[in-house]
C-alpha cells in the first residue's frame, strides 16, 4: 500500500521501531548488568550498555532532525483536539528523554573514570573523574530512564492500543510498517 498523506514518512517509520528496539536492547542490557557501586568496573554488559546508549542518541539525533524537516500527518478525523495535544506532549516529552538519558548516562561514566568505547574507539569524556557536584548524573540517569521514560513509552502504547482496540481508528496504523 502506498503512502499516504494520512501516514508517516518511511524514514520516520523506520527511526521510530530502530529507536523501540534500541530501547528494548538497552532495558534488557540495563537489567541484566551488574550494580554500578562506587567500586564497580565496567564489563562487558555494562560498555554494551554505554554502546546502546550512543546508538539511542545517534538515531534520536537523526530522528528529530527527520521531524523537524519532514512534518507530521494531520490528525486522523474525529481525534478530539485534546488527544492530539496530549500526543504532541507526549512525543516532544519522549524526545527531550532521548537526549537528556543518554547525556546524564554519558556524563555519570565520565565522571566514574568509565572509559565509553564504541566500535573499538574510546570517545571523549564529558567531565573529568569525579568532578565536584557531578556525582547526581547516575541517580537523575536511572530515575529518569526507569520512571519517566518507562511512564511516557506506557502512555504511548496504552494510547495506540487504545485507538486500535477501542477506537478502532487509524491512528495506530500510521506508524506501522505498510499502514
């Protein structure tokens, strides 16, 4: 089926399910990975973890920079103005955790003295090891991405379904693959 005017872009299909099983990869990583303690060296899940990480705010980069160029569909007809607004908040919400998660996470492992590699290439720290008044990175870090992000992705499946199931309306069909 061809795209439609009523259904988002390709690119920002694909962006959007890379960026739900970067998310997915990066829980189950985050779970499975040994408590970061003041003593604690990063292993392999955990260099996974920062690898995942980078990845989420690469794609998310290219994601918002996609959005921002690339407008979205118009509201399906008959969505009441109010769940439009809402699922704006929710999206620019879920963009802003993106970045910010990534960032703190970046931030509390430059800070811990944790070397961030990625592809065999050791990136830059962000703050010198344990610079004075950093040390909150790796708390906001997990409440943010364990509450807030994990909050807003609920939401924002509980709405899909909620137009699928019950509404029984188009929305959810935008953001699929073929819809």
């Amino acid at each position: 089926m061809a795209e439609t005017a009523k259904s988002y872009t390709g690119t920002a299909k694909t962006l959007h399910w890379v960026i739900v099983a970067l998310l997915i990869a990066q829980f189950v990583v985050a779970w499975t990975m040994p408590h970061i303690g003041r003593n604690t060296q990063p292993d392999t899940l955990i260099n996974l973890h920062f690898s995942i990480g980078v990845i989420v705010l690469a794609v998310a980069i290219v994601r918002l920079a996609w959005r921002l160029t690339h407008p979205e569909p118009p509201p399906e007809a008959g969505v009441p103005p109010w769940q439009t607004t809402s699922a704006r908040i929710v999206h620019w919400l879920l963009y802003l955790l993106l970045f910010v998660i990534p960032i703190l996470g970046s931030l509390n492992a430059s800070w811990r003295g944790f070397p961030v590699i990625m592809f065999g290439f050791e990136l830059p720290k962000l703050l010198a090891t344990r610079a004075p008044g950093w040390a909150w990175t790796g708390d906001v870090h997990s409440l943010l991405a364990n509450y807030a992000l994990l909050i807003l992705v609920g939401v924002h499946v509980l709405a899909a379904l909620y137009h699928r199931l019950i509404r029984r309306d188009g929305v959810l069909q935008r953001m699929l693959p073929g819809g």
